[in-house]
C-alpha cells in the first residue's frame, strides 16, 4: 500500500494535530485577505490597497520590498512612505523568515498545494518535465533587468502572484484563469514547479530569509526512523537533509524553506518543531568572523 504522509502521525497524535500548522496557514491566509475585503464589502477599513502596497489604519505603511527593488531598478526613488513599508514589511521577514511570505500568506500556495497532494492521491508518476530549480535565480536576475530596462515594474503585469491576489481583492476574472493554469503546470507538468522551479517573487524571499531568525529545527532528530514522510510533505525537501542527517546543527537554515510546518505535522516521531536559527548553536569568539559550531 502507498505510504501516505501524514496518516502515521495522524494516528499517532490525531488528525487535528497532524494538520495543525497547515490549518493555521489557511487560517492566516483568509486572514490576511479577510482585512483587505473588509473595506470593499463591509466598509470597515482596518487595511487599504493590497499585497504590492497598502496602509493599516489609515497610518502605518506596507510596500512590497520586491516591487520597490523593481521600481528603484527601474530608476524610480520612491516616496519616504513607500520605504518607510518597505521597510517595514521587510524587518518583519527578516524576523520570520522571508518564505514565510510563501507558505502563510501568498494566494497561490493553496493552489499548488491543491495541485500536489490530487498529484498524490491521483498517484501520478514520475517527475514530469525537468526543470532546474536554479531557473528561479535566473527569473530574477531577469525581472530585474526588465526593470532597469523598460524604466517600469513590467514584470508586476504579468507576475500571478500579483494577477491572484489583485484578483481576489476586487474580483477580477482573469485570476481564476491564472489559478488554474498554475494549478495545471503542477499537476501534469512538474511537480511543485511554479514555486520549486520558477516564481521569482518566492527566490526574493528565499534571499531575504537567508538570514531570518525563526527556523524549523530538528531536536529530536535521533528519534528519526527514515519514513521520508517529512520529505514527501515538504515543498523544498532539500532543505530537510542537512538538519535532520547531518553532523552539525540541527536548524533548517536554507532560506528556501517556506516555514510551512508541514514537517512537523506529518513527523510521527515528533522530531521537528519551530525554533531559531541559534538551535544547538554557540558562537566561537576564537574562530574568524565569530562562526557558529554545533554545541
């Protein structure tokens, strides 16, 4: 019988608790546009704009770091209130971790979920099409130069990201086509590719969460029994390897991991949790540049 990740820790802990970080995801994600619509269709403004720039209470400033990296490319000094959200948005994913943008709070997270867990249950084989997940940096790198280029944020037209979330909050049509045509590439096509291999918005945030404070570590790694459940859940199973088999600490450093918790719901050896990136780490004054050694 094909192992389902999940269904052990499921019966282990129960299924509330085995999908505990995934229902506070959804939560956080029809939270945060739950805010935007509540202007629109309740006339309650607690939050104004949408993901690229908004304005809570009327006061404090939210500008998308990776749209004012375009328009400052594109030679645009933005306004003071417009750097003053960007950075704001920014420290707060400093903190967070920079993918944490992906995995709570991007609409098309529940899409590409959606995608791969019909994929699995569908039991699609194989890879599907091979698409190197370096491909995302070079999308960068070009949406940038696109930028710098045209004199204009040209990739925020065509960017879904952008499409969904403006789709959502004021109900535009081409959202749904954008949705399914992500949801579509994931399913036949490659798996988890839109995020995994492609989307330049999550290769900014993985960048900046490079660095983040909150990281899923690994504590009781020695209780791990292999059942690779944790890399079959995982939307950057890459990331798991070094904390969970490798000799130093054991922290998900990668910033390319979304912070999404599902390796801790679906572990039935509880061997994750969230923590920081300093987790079974000491800074050594003696060695050069303070570096860290596992404790």
């Amino acid at each position: 019988m094909r192992r389902v990740p999940g269904r052990a820790a499921a019966e282990a802990r129960g299924r509330l608790a085995a999908h505990r970080w995934l229902l506070a995801r959804r939560a956080a994600q029809l939270g945060v546009f739950g805010l935007f619509l509540l202007g629109p269709l309740a006339g309650v403004w607690l939050i104004r704009g949408n993901l690229s720039a908004s304005l809570v209470l009327d006061t404090v400033p939210l500008t998308d770091p990776f749209l004012l990296a375009q328009n400052l490319a594109a030679g645009h000094l933005p306004e003071a209130a417009a750097l003053l959200g960007g950075a704001v948005v920014l420290a707060f994913y400093l903190a967070v971790g920079g993918r944490s943008y992906c995995g709570w709070v991007c609409p098309l997270n529940p899409v590409t979920d959606a995608a791969a867990w019909l994929r699995a249950r569908l039991g699609i084989a194989g890879g599907g099409a091979r698409v190197d997940a370096r491909l995302r940096w070079a999308l960068l790198a070009m949406v940038v130069a696109l930028a710098a280029l045209t004199g204009t944020a040209a990739w925020e037209l065509y960017n879904p990201v952008s499409i969904v979330q403006r789709g959502i909050i004021y109900g535009l049509a081409p959202a749904a086509a954008v949705a399914l045509a992500v949801f579509l590439f994931d399913l036949f096509v490659v798996p988890r590719g839109w995020c995994g291999r492609l989307c330049p918005v999550g290769a900014f945030w993985g960048l900046v969460g490079s660095g983040a404070l909150v990281r899923v570590t690994a504590p009781a790694r020695e209780r791990c029994d292999r059942c690779m459940d944790c890399y079959a859940a995982c939307p950057e199973p890459q990331v798991i390897r070094p904390a969970l088999e490798g000799g130093g600490a054991p922290v998900i450093l990668s910033g390319l991991c979304t912070n999404c918790g599902r390796c801790i719901d679906v572990c039935p050896q509880e061997v994750f949790r969230f923590g920081t990136r300093f987790h079974g780490r000491t800074m050594t004054a003696g060695l050069p540049g303070g570096r860290e050694e596992a404790t």
